[in-house]
C-alpha cells in the first residue's frame, strides 16, 4: 500500500495520512422469545458534536468550527517557528529532490542526518524516545514537506506514521519499551502491511493469514503485502492477517483480521525489487512476503480480531497532516506560477495581467486558504481531545489532493513551455501529487464514505430505525425503516436547528449562503432517504454528488471561521482573506446548489442509467465498442 508522508507530533518529523473506515460492529443475534420481541427497544441516536456529521441530519453544531481553534501557546508558536526553518533549510539545501527523484532513493548519508534532526521519532512522547509535539506543530512543519520533497516525506512518513504508529497508539507497555526507542532513533525503520494483489479499498478481504501453533506460543504468518513503502529495507512490520477468532457468546468460529508485530529476523520475510513508479521515486515501494515467519504471541497488537480497527484507526488518525502537506505543496507552486506571471512578458503586457492568468492565480490561492483552514481546524480539535472527525479528515483528505492536483496542473498552464520542462521543477510534482488522490484510501471510496456515513448517522436518529447500520463501506449494511417525511423533519432532516451568529457581520451574507446550503442539503438527504431507503447503498453516482456537497459545506465553514478569526483580531491580511472567503463561498454555494439540483433531478436518474448502460457494453468489449468514422 502507498504511504503518504508529512510531520507530526514529534520535532521535526514527517508523516502518512489515511484512510478511515469507521466499522459499526452488529449486534449479535438474540433468540426471538415473545418477551424479548415485547421489550425489544430503539437503541437510542448516538449524539456528536461533529460538525460534518451534523449537517446530514440538518443541524448546525458549530462548537467544533467556531471559534477557529487555537491550542498552541505563544510558547509553542515560538517552538514551533524554531522547528520549522532548519527542517526547511534542510529540506531544500541538504536534500535534493531532483537528485532523489533520478537516483530513485534518498541517499543514505541525507536520511542519517534526518535521523539525527529526530525526524523518525516526531510522533512519540520523550519516554520513549520521540519528540511529542502536538499535531497543530506537527500540521505547520508537515507543510515544509509538501513545499519541498513529497518522496523524501513518504519514507520517513511510512516508517513513523504508519509504519510503528500502532505499536504507539495500541502497543502494551512491554511492545512500547521494546521497539518504540530503535524505532524513533531510525535505528530500525518499519513499514505498515496491509494491501495485497486482491484488496486494495477492500481492505478486509486480506488474505494472508497467522495460525497459532500447537504449543501456544507464536503464531504461523503465511502470505504477501504489494506496494509497501519502505518494504525493501525495513526491520519492524505492522502485519494485518485473518486469524481464525471464536465468538464468546455463539462458540462460533470465523476468520477476523489481527495486527502483529514482524521482525525481519524472525526469518521467513523476504521482499522484492524496488517498483518502477510514476512519481514518488525517492520512495522504496515492495512486495513483502512472509513464509512460515514465526511470530511470539506476545507481538500481537491488541487483542485477535481487532486487526481492521486498529488499521483504521493507524490510517484515520493522520489524514489531516496530508491537508497540511497538501497545502505546503499548493503553497509552492502558486510561488512558481505568481513568479512567472509577475516577469514573462507576452504581447506587449505582462501575462499576470491577463484575466485567464489571474483566475489561475486566485482560485489557486483560494483552495490554499481552503486547504490551511481544514487541516488547522481538524489538528487542533485533535489536540482538545476531540476524537470524532473521521469525516471530517474524509473531507479535507479528497478537497487538498485534488486542489493541489489542479493547482500544480494550472501552474505547469501558467508556465507554458517551461513548466513542462524538468529544469522548473513542476513536472516532478505533478507526478508526485497524482498518488495522494489514490493511496490512504481513494478519493472515489472516500466520497461513498462520506455520503454514507452522514447518511447512517442521520438515519439513526429517526424513531423507526428498527436495525443497527452497519459498515458503510462493506455493502453488508442496511438502510431500514426511515419512516414518514413528517418524522424524518422531526429530528431535523431539511431544517436548521440553529442560527449561524458566530460569522462577523462582513461576512453575512456568506453566513447566510452557508445556512442555505445546509439546509438544502439536508432536504436532498431526506429525499434520498426517502426514495431509495436500503438500496441507497447501490447509488453512487448520486452519493459521489453528496459527498461534493458536503466537501463545499464544510470548506465553507471552515473559511468562514477563520476569515472571521482574522477579522477579529485585525490580522495585516484580513482584507484578503474576506475576499478569499467571500469567493469560495458564492462559488461553493453556486456547486451545492447545482448538485442538489442535479441529485433530484428525472433527468439524472436517466443519465445514470446511460452510464451504467454504456460502461456495461466498453467493459464487456474490453474497449471502444463502436466502429470508426471509415465503418471499421
């Protein structure tokens, strides 16, 4: 599996961003007796204060949005500023991204001196080693990556993101103490094993598998993992198998998912060559095998069965720092593409002067706005103790790597000629970039995710939902029972159950548009309900719409935060900002609205059915189906 990489809680450090699929286990099946069907009860509506989750359901919970969070202390500020300019002096003065991207690796002697500015310990407390910043420090250094080398940025992020990260957030304190020290010092590197040639999105569908031997006391690993970054050299893997678990209530036995902790010196671990990528060269991607590989029942990770939690949680946890990574890159290629248009001269005028040029420029420099304020609030609430923004992260995951995509995209446009050359340093992004919008999940399932979950979330609060939801992801789950329209408006659905008042007045009338995008898209979300109900689960063309509401929703909110935070506080840039957030606003307002529209619409319905139709005869013809102009 590719591995996106950035900095986080530690020093200076990098790390990986992710996917989260949160699962919803069912409950386990009760015997139908007449007294349990009399007293059989409605699991009452789990509450959030989740602001994405909220606005499915048609309420407006803006304590997670407003005001803009800010957890760091004028200390931490100074810290974190301390932090940032040797990692960036060393970024673009030791390291060499060009260098890197031709020779495929990270030269030796540049990782040694990134383990010796701490960089592999960044997401660890001092106890064990590590640096233990917060994420909101870690959010602001991970920029630095994202402006200067996305490859170099995945090596280090595979090995402390991902790589040991669940030894750290689900490790016992023996596993801890053994592995985390070496790890954080980058004595030993690690790398996170999940994907195999039969599940990519599909992540339970692994097949690898572990069986305990006679004796009790290890396990017997035996399978293959592809696309693993850091593969080809790390010490410590972060292995997910199926193992066969027996259920304490049925006696039941079934195959789940667990976690385990590898040593390549366990023996029986073998990898492939490096593979030949379109972008992120500088990383080590390989196919691992484990053959017969004894591993101590001691080097579990939580208990058999938790494996696919654990692997989500690991990928949710830092999705946000690829929004501040994202926005770091961003950042760099609006410096390349103002430059340019700033100097280059065409008819007689500089290109900056030109409209086409400027819209370039300026929707670039608003999708960083959007980029910044996403991450910033997201890695803050995580530093309250927020544990709730799987959604949320979801969000900022598909917005960043698409505006980076587009930005990088427009700035080669900008560039002409010479942004197509490899001496400007574009092309190589570009390359780069195009993997964040396919690893840690892919923006397509991440869309279905989160359409589905704001749905689930706001299904169980209607009275007559008889059955639990289950994964949205798995296709296993069922949409039942919603009810009357008249009940679904009861708790909520289509209504605002309070008033944006935090915005500043400047901005009331962006507030105001925000409000009615809500509201909107919760009555869409009632009609969808309505019409489909289980099947909705089957619709997603109509749920990808969804999604890009939802993404438009919450970039509104966010901006709107923070543009009223800087209002406020009179930052120098304020008026910029005002002007940032009020044409994010009237355009993301202008998207709602069309896709609401789009979603409701006969014609939609019609036009989806085209497309399966169309998709069926290409896919079955493996290729174009009609015949050419000359009639062959």
């Amino acid at each position: 599996m590719f591995h996106a990489s950035l900095m986080r809680n530690g020093r200076v450090a990098f790390r990986s961003t992710s996917l989260s699929c949160s699962r919803t286990a069912a409950a386990a099946p009760q015997a139908k007796t007449k007294d349990t069907a009399a007293k059989k009860t409605v699991k009452p509506p789990r509450e959030t204060s989740s602001f994405a989750l909220g606005m499915f359901q048609g309420v407006t919970n803006m304590s997670e949005v407003f005001p803009f969070p800010d957890v760091l202390t004028a200390e931490e500020k100074a810290e974190t500023r301390e932090l940032m300019e040797p990692a960036a002096k060393f970024l673009s003065e030791v390291n060499d991204a060009g260098k890197n991207d031709a020779l495929e690796t990270v030269p030796e002697d540049v990782l040694n001196q990134a383990k010796e500015m701490g960089i592999m310990g960044a997401l660890v407390p001092p106890e064990y080693g590590g640096l233990g910043l917060k994420n909101t420090q870690y959010a602001k250094l991970t920029e630095v990556v994202g402006a200067n080398d996305l490859g170099f940025g995945i090596v280090t992020g595979a090995h402390q993101s991902i790589g040991y990260k669940g030894i750290y957030l689900f490790g016992n304190e023996q596993q801890k103490k053994k592995y985390l020290p070496d790890l954080c010092s980058g004595k030993k590197m690690a790398c996170f094993c999940l994907t195999e040639p039969s599940s990519g999105s599909d992540a339970a569908s692994i097949k690898t598998r572990a069986e305990l031997s006679a004796d009790g006391k290890h396990y017997v690993l035996n399978g293959g993992k592809i696309w693993i970054s850091n593969g080809g050299f790390a010490e410590i893997f972060t292995v997910f198998a199926k193992t066969p678990v027996k259920d304490a209530t049925t006696g039941e036995v079934k195959d789940k998912v667990s976690a385990f902790i590898v040593e390549r010196a366990f023996g029986g671990v073998t990898n492939g060559p490096p593979e030949k990528k379109m972008g992120i060269k500088a990383s080590n991607t390989a196919e691992v095998n484990f053959d017969n590989v004894k591993v101590p029942v001691e080097n579990i990770l939580g208990k058999e069965g938790e494996g696919f939690k654990i692997a989500m949680n690991i990928l949710n946890n830092g999705r946000f720092g690829l929004a501040s990574s994202m926005a770091g890159t961003i950042k760099h290629v609006i410096e390349k593409a103002s430059d340019w248009a700033a100097n280059r001269t065409q008819f007689g005028k500089k290109i900056g002067e030109f409209g086409v040029i400027q819209e370039k420029i300026a929707k670039m420099s608003v999708d960083h706005y959007v980029a910044e304020s996403m991450a910033y609030i997201i890695a803050n609430n995580m530093d309250k103790g927020i544990v709730e923004f799987q959604i949320e992260a979801a969000i900022a995951k598909v917005f960043c790597s698409e505006a980076a995509w587009k930005a990088t995209d427009e700035t080669i446009q900008v560039m002409g000629g010479m942004g197509y050359m490899k001496e400007a340093g574009v092309e190589r992004v570009l390359r780069d970039l195009r993997i964040f919008r396919i690893f840690e999940g892919t923006n397509d399932i991440l869309r279905l995710f989160i359409a589905l979950t704001g749905i689930q979330h706001a299904a169980s609060h209607l009275q007559e939902l008889q059955n639990a939801v289950k994964d949205p992801m798995s296709n296993v789950g069922t949409l039942v029972g919603f009810g009357s329209k008249t009940l679904m408006q009861k708790v909520g659905f289509g209504h605002l159950n309070s008033t944006i008042e935090a915005v500043h007045p400047d901005l009331k009338l962006s507030g105001k548009l925000l409000g009615e995008s809500m509201a909107d898209f919760s009555g869409c979300v009632n009609t969808l309900v309505m019409k489909y109900k289980k099947d909705i689960v089957h619709e997603q063309m109509l749920l990808s719409r969804l999604a890009d509401s939802a993404i438009d929703i919450y970039g509104m909110a966010v901006v709107l935060s923070r543009c009223t935070d800087s209002i406020n506080k009179g930052v120098a840039s304020k008026d910029l900002e005002e002007m940032y957030t009020k044409l994010f606003c009237n355009e993301a307002a202008h998207r709602v609205a069309l896709n609401v529209k789009d979603i409701k619409s006969s014609v939609r319905v019609v036009n989806n059915h085209l497309v399966e139709e169309i998709a069926k005869e290409v896919i079955s013809n493996k290729g174009v189906v009609h015949a050419g102009p000359l009639g062959f």
